[in-house]
C-alpha cells in the first residue's frame, strides 16, 4: 500500500509529522479513499494543537487513524498547477496520476508542509543570477529552475497557467531559483511571475496593474505585505513572499491554508457562497470580526475594480508561529475583467444577483441568519456570529473610499484606459453602501 510522508517546518527544521496511504486503487485521485494518521512521536509533543503545528485547521493533531472516502482538501493545495503541473507530465514516459504528481511536485510549496522525499537529489551549488537574467528566462535559469523545483508547485492561483519561479536572493545579492534548501542564508523570498499567455493580448497589461492595484489596496487601508509586488523590466512581476521570513539566521516558515482547503472543497471548478467560507474561518480566526471586515472590503474592491477571478485559492489563512490565525495578506488581485478567457466569479453572496446592484442590508442580513443558524446546529466549534450593525456601520464608512477609488486609481499608476473602464463600476459600488442605513 504506497505511504507518502508529510513533512511540518517548525523553528528552523523539517519534521516527518503524518503520513496518508492509499486505501483503494481509486485513491490515486483526489477523489479515491486514503488513509491519514499523524506520527506517533509528533503527535505526542503537539497533542490537540490545530494552527501551525497541524496539517490543516480540518485536522487537529491527534493519535487517530483516518479512512477517509476523498483526499483531505489540504493536499490539494500542495499539487502543483498550471505550468508545473503540465511540464511535469511533459517529463513523464506515461500520464501522471494525482498520486504521482503529489509526490514529485509538492517538495516545495507555499507555506510549511511538504511531501517528503529522502531520495531528492540537488544540483552541485550554483553562483546566482541576475534579476535581469531570470527575466530573460534563459536557458541557464530555466534549467537550473526546474532541476531545483522552483518552478510553482500548490500555486494559490489554480487558474495561474503563468509560468511562475519562486526565487530568493542571498545574502550577496545573487538571485536563485528557490529550491526550499536555502536557510537561513536568503535574505529576500518571492515569486517571479510572468504573464500568462491564455489571457489573451492584455496579459502583459493586466500584471503590470497587479503592481498598481495593490498599491491602491494598500491606499484604502486593506492588508498588504510590508513590501508591494514591482513589475520589472516590463515584463514580469516580482511578489514577495508572505510565508518566508530569516530570524537570527534561521528561516521560519509560516503556515498558509486556503479558503478551499479550509471549506473542504476538492475541485477549483466548485461555486460557493461567502456565508459557507466565514462560518468557517469564524471557526478559527484569532480576530474574526477585523478579519470579516477586511474579507467584506476586499470583495468590494474586487467588484469595483473588475477582479472576477475570486476562487478559493486566491485568498489564504496566514498561520504566524505564535499561534494566531488571519487571512493573508491581499494576492492575485488585477483586472481580471480583461482575460480572454472570460473569467466569472466563483463565490458570491446571498442576495446576490449578477449584474445588479447589490443590496448590502439584504446580504449582511442574510450573512446574519446564516451565522444564527450555523451556531444553533453546530455550537463545537463556536461559531462567532457578526454583529449586524457594526458590520454595517463599517461598509457605510468605507463608501468614501470606493468613490474615490478612480482618483486613487490614477495617484496609483493604474493605465487611466483601466481606470476609465472601471468609472462607473466603482461609483454604483459606492452607491448602495453609502445608502446603508443603521
């Protein structure tokens, strides 16, 4: 019965702290029968503990066997996608199953847990590039790139059919394609992201606005990362890192779930409602209500601004090393309303209809109803139901901002064509959050 270890990044080092084995031949796919248990000597030293130290807030550290019918949704975020996935298949003799491609491409993911695998072998050390090389993409650091496993694996974006580096800078200023073995001895983490060609011919403009559009975020007070992505060398976008930080010359990883993986949901493709998330994370958000608010604000901005592309895996859980759970901070945010590809939202909520107005009253109230009866049914965990008025006093207050957003637009360097576009959007957004009543 193939094993596949589980490894947790905890206070500078790998530890093997699960492992998950087929059950069934049907197992290979996410939607085959597995088998999930903790180890034995992980478990005990971090017994009942569900943030950081545990492979998912689903699954609390314990000293039970699993049989499950499906795969636990947190695998999920660890198979490689997009680019990945597909130059992975590329190098197999035969088609990958998912099994396969978990055990080859999640040796480096986002945020602390991997699939371990002792046999991984690393090219002889190498000096480093240029920025400018790695915009090149030559075929020196598309080699060593992909020789190492920097090319994205569990990217959050699973639309993201972009080729994607994570990529690190040491201590001497050389840049590398990050194979997770650098340490304490980076100095700067981040993920080199080039336009994704099925976007059609405004991709290389859509990444270009990402930059802009976070600037923008951080100008209405959401949350953003210390540093802000910088489009480079007019052509790729350099993102730094969330989950990566060097302390006293150790690397500390933190933990990142996303919202699919917090909801359980397996396929990229499935709808859901906001309410179904945020009883959810309400579940485990050390700050529930700040984090509400800026889950509501963001999905304005997304509306206003034209960011259709708002599935599970471009919002994530931030799980700091202290214990304390939020969202991320802001990624994936562009004008998602120029893809060729004609990208719809995935999540919405209830009350609301598409191509209308959205009543804020009707949908805040309905969130209420949702929260009053998720707590009566389920009262383990808690389920921190949102006070109606203060929510709603808070987005009355945030209209200001959504009117000015084509003015922050432009002090943001957004393309004034984008801007011009987005006009009307932002102002019928603000309207009916202005006309809140309390």
């Amino acid at each position: 019965m193939p094993v596949m270890d589980i490894e947790i990044h905890l206070l500078g080092y790998w530890h093997k702290c699960a492992e998950v084995a087929l059950s069934s031949p049907t197992g290979t796919s996410r939607r085959g029968g597995v088998i999930l248990r903790y180890d034995d000597v992980y478990a005990s030293e971090h017994l009942y503990q569900a943030d950081h130290q545990a492979l998912s807030v689903n699954y609390p550290v314990d000293l039970q066997w699993r049989t499950l019918g499906n795969w636990p949704a947190f695998l999920i975020d660890l198979l490689p996608q997009g680019a990945a996935h597909r130059r992975l298949q590329r190098q197999s003799a035969q088609p990958l199953t998912e099994w396969e491609l978990l055990g080859q491409g999640a040796l480096n993911p986002v945020g602390n847990l991997r699939v371990g695998n002792a046999a991984r072998e690393f090219p002889p050390c190498h000096p480093g590039f240029t920025l400018a090389d790695m915009l090149e993409r030559g075929d020196a650091f598309i080699d060593h790139a992909h020789a190492v496993g920097a090319t994205v694996a569990g990217a959050t974006d699973t639309q993201g059919e972009a080729p994607k580096f994570w990529v690190v800078q040491d201590r001497t200023g050389a840049w590398h394609p990050d194979d997770g073995e650098f340490g304490g001895n980076a100095q700067r983490h981040a993920l080199l992201k080039f336009p994704v060609p099925e976007a059609g011919p405004r991709a290389l403009e859509m990444l270009r606005a990402e930059a802009a559009y976070q600037r923008v975020a951080r100008a209405v007070q959401l949350r953003v990362t210390p540093q802000l992505p910088q489009f480079i060398g007019g052509k790729a976008l350099l993102v730094p890192r969330f989950d990566r930080r060097v302390e006293n010359g150790s690397e500390i990883r933190l933990g990142v779930e996303s919202l699919y993986s917090i909801a359980r949901v397996l396929d990229a493709d499935t709808s859901l409602q906001h309410h179904t998330i945020l009883i959810e994370l309400s579940k485990h958000l050390t700050d529930f209500p700040a984090d509400l608010l800026e889950y509501i604000r963001r999905d304005i901005l997304n509306i206003a601004l034209g960011n259709r592309d708002n599935h599970g895996r471009n919002t994530a859980v931030l799980k700091e090393t202290d214990g304390t759970m939020r969202l991320a901070p802001l990624y994936d945010v562009g004008p998602a309303f120029l893809d060729a590809r004609s990208l719809a939202r995935r999540i919405r909520w209830d009350g609301e209809e598409p191509g209308r107005q959205i009543d804020w009253m009707r949908v805040l109230a309905n969130l209420h109803t949702h929260f009053e009866e998720a707590g009566a049914a389920r009262p383990r965990p808690p389920v921190q139901t949102p006070n109606l008025e203060t929510t709603a006093l808070a987005l009355k207050s945030f209209a200001t901002a959504v009117y000015e957003l084509p003015l922050l637009m432009r002090q943001c360097g957004v393309e004034d064509s984008i801007v011009e576009a987005r006009a009307e959007a932002c102002r019928q957004m603000a309207a009916p959050l202005d006309a809140i009543q309390i």
